[in-house]
C-alpha cells in the first residue's frame, strides 16, 4: 500500500501546474513592497477550470480580464472562492520595504525563492504572466536556477497574457496578501489560509 501511494503521489505531482502573478503595493506611509505568487493547479483539468474562472467576469464581455485592484467587492468573492475550489497550494515571498528603483531585483529574489519552492515540491511547470521587458530578466533567473542545479533542465515555463483567465488566480492571491499586508484587510487571506490545503508565506528583506 505504501508503495503504491508514493507512486500515486509522484504521478499527481507531475502533473501539477504553477501559475505565477505579482502586487507591487505601496502602503500610505509610502513602504513599498513586491509581493510574488504561485498557485498550483492540476494540469489535467485545466480546461474546466478555465471556464469556470472565465464565468466570474463573463458579465462584462467588453472588459473580461480580472484585475484585483480595480475589482469590487462581489467579483473578489468570486475569484477567492476559484482559488479556493481549484488550487491544491499557494506560495507568496514578500520582499520589503523595496525602493521604487529596486523592484526589478527584488522580484528577481523572489522568483528565485519560489523557484527552489517548485522545485522541492516536484513542480517542473510553470506560467508566468508577461510583463514585456521584464520577461528577459524573469527567463535569466530560470536559466541561472537550472544551470546552479537549483531547478531540473527539463522545468518548462512559458509567459502568458492577461487574457489567459488561469493567470487570474494568482492574481487574485497576490492581491488578498497585498492587502494584509498594507492594512485594507486581511479577511481574503485569512479564507485562503482556511481553504487551500498547503501554502507558505516567505519574507526577504534587504
């Protein structure tokens, strides 16, 4: 029965996707932060999961992509109850305070942190959302964590757009944590706490 587990577990996990977004917050008191997130979702059901994440803004045709900044209070439960029903994990690195000019190195560090967290988790896929430019510095960290041995040579990555609703999930994590984190509330982290079954909340400071 053991043996069989472990290989139940090793199959399960090779098929597990990352997908990855980010907050860049900025407290009143003008602290900045860079807040990266992964979430994991079963690459073999990711077609109705799309459709069901699609459905939340599916009544603004004209204006689909979810956004957790400019997003109201309905459209987040919605999209916090997607996290909820489809991600088996969430892991966030806050880096902080951030001056304005030091957010690309510490996204950097942060996506290198949660690189090593894939990896120890047998994670070899991975969506980021697309940020122009900045995607050549997000593939050099990939590139450098494969050739220290931190990540596998066969981990996959590829960058998305908006439009790809599954980005939205981490989106909305992201978010909730940005949230906690600059005092507009914790009350979306703390469901994401309860209803996700593994996560982990790493901090780098300079």
């Amino acid at each position: 029965m053991g043996q069989q587990t472990t290989m139940s577990r090793q199959r399960r996990v090779m098929t597990m996707l990352a997908l990855l977004d980010e907050s860049a917050p900025e407290t009143v008191q003008g602290v900045h932060y860079v807040i990266s997130t992964v979430v994991i979702v079963d690459d073999q059901e990711l077609a109705p999961v799309r459709a069901s994440v699609s459905a939340v803004t599916a009544d603004r045709p004209k204006h689909p992509v979810f956004h957790w900044s400019s997003e109201g209070v309905e459209k987040r439960e919605k999209m916090i109850d997607q996290v909820c029903s489809f991600c088996d994990g969430i892991y966030t690195v806050i880096h902080h305070p951030v001056k304005p000019k030091q957010q690309v190195a510490a996204r950097r560090a942060g996506l290198r942190v949660l690189l090593e967290i894939l990896a120890d988790n047998g994670i070899a896929t991975l969506w980021i959302e697309s940020r122009g430019a900045q995607d050549q510095a997000d593939r050099q960290v990939i590139l450098d964590a494969q050739r220290d041995g931190a990540l596998p040579a066969q981990f996959s990555y590829s960058f998305r757009t908006k439009s790809e609703s599954l980005l939205w999930l981490p989106d909305a994590a992201a978010g909730a944590q940005s949230d906690a984190e600059t005092g507009k509330g914790d009350q979306y982290a703390l469901r994401l706490q309860s209803g996700v079954a593994e996560g982990d909340v790493r901090r780098l400071n300079p």
